[in-house]
C-alpha cells in the first residue's frame, strides 16, 4: 500500500497518477471512482452489469478502478486506532502511528477527489462483502469523510453514486415494505449519505443463481437503464 498508485483509464487515454495529485488528463476530465466488492472478476453478475453501464460513458470521463479483494488493504492495527483518536483529538502521532495513519489517509484522498461514483456490490449473507465493510471502516473518519455540529453529520465527499446490487435470489420490497433480509442497501445507502454522496442511484440484479440464460435476459432488460444512466452522470 506504500506508494499506491491510481490508475485513470479513457478509451484514448491511460494516466497513472500519484495519490497526492490529480495532473494532466486528470484535470481535463471527470473522473468515476469504480469502486469493485466482488472477488469473481467477469463472471460476477454485477461486473457484467457494471460493463454495460461502463461502456456507455463518452471519452470524457476517467475511470480510477479499485477492486477490493486485489487491492492488499491494510489492516485496522492498534497504531491505526491510536492515531485515528490522535488525530481528532489533535494529538501528535509518533512515527510508527503516522507512517500507518498516512496510508489510510492516501486511501481517503482517493476516496474524496472522485467527481462521481459507481459501487459493485454483491449481497453476502444478506449485507455486503466483508472486504467492502473493511474499505468503509478504513476511510470512515470525523474530519477526514465527514463533520458533525449541531445539525447532525455533513459528508466531506461528493458527487453522484451509481450503485449495482446483485443477488442470487429476490430481495425486492414485499407488500410496499422493505424485505427482511436485505442488510445490503439499507446499511449502504446510510454509509453513502453520512460521506456526503448524492444523488444515489441503485440497480438491483437479482435472481443471479437462476443460470446464465436467466442472468442474460436480465441484464439485457436493464440495459436501456443502466445506459441512461451512464448518459445522465456523463451530462451532468
């Protein structure tokens, strides 16, 4: 994670950027932050969805693509915990704390220079990969992702959000109510919203364990959606 570098990808263009700065290309574009919680590559339903919605942006939007699963996170160790305390307590942070505390914090400037966003996010177990839950408690910090005063809390961050759902089975809302197993876009969206990001726009592909055949028809019948709202992020 020392020295991490993001990667912007345009259909003309590949910039390679430092954490510190967005320069060239950069600057002359949007940039989407493709945030990925799936481990199965192209085989994932949601990765498959994501594709179609990807592939209908125009040039001038720059892709920073972070897959969680290959992104070798850091791990939340007694020294990260010390400096977070340190840190909104204004305290100074030794030199073992600081070096730890610097790659969280290269990871929140990642996470906050984004123009928009687009999530991956298969259902585990009712709620969200672990690898996903692990990213959020690492750039979830006061004064880093968002601020509290008497109002309640005001996300740092910025920009609209696509969000692709998928799940093996039908989690859809029963009877005009939420079902009782979807732990997924309920503790999502509140994260979404406490950082500052919106409007959020979800797509939900369900029914993935039906077989190919049936995954197929379902991305197709999402297609027209997921590529207005490609056009309606590149426009906006």
């Amino acid at each position: 994670m020392h020295g991490m570098k993001s990667f912007i990808f345009s259909r003309e263009t590949l910039c390679t950027i430092s954490d510190d700065a967005f320069k060239q290309c950069g600057n002359m574009m949007s940039n989407l932050l493709v945030i990925n919680a799936s481990p199965r590559g192209d085989a994932s339903a949601g990765n498959m969805a994501a594709n179609i919605f990807l592939e209908a942006l125009p040039d001038t939007v720059a892709l920073t693509r972070l897959d969680l699963f290959d992104a070798g996170l850091p791990e939340v160790t007694v020294e990260v915990t010390s400096a977070k305390m340190k840190y909104a307590m204004g305290m100074d942070l030794d030199e073992e704390e600081a070096k730890q505390w610097s790659v969280i914090t290269a990871l929140v400037e990642q996470f906050v220079q984004a123009d928009n966003y687009l999530f991956v996010i298969p259902m585990w177990n009712f709620s969200i990969p672990y690898k996903l839950k692990q990213y959020i408690d690492l750039i979830t910090h006061p004064g880093l992702t968002f601020t509290r005063d008497e109002n309640g809390p005001k996300g740092l961050a910025s920009g609209a959000a696509t969000v692709i759902y998928s799940r093996g089975g039908d989690y859809s809302p029963k009877d005009g109510k939420p079902d009782p197993y979807d732990f997924q876009s309920p503790y999502f969206g509140a994260w979404a919203s406490l950082v500052g990001l919106g409007p959020v726009s979800e797509v939900a592909v369900q029914t993935t364990m039906a077989g190919p055949d049936v995954l197929a028809k379902i991305l197709e019948g999402q297609k027209p959606q997921l590529v207005g709202m490609a056009r309606a992020l590149a426009s906006s």
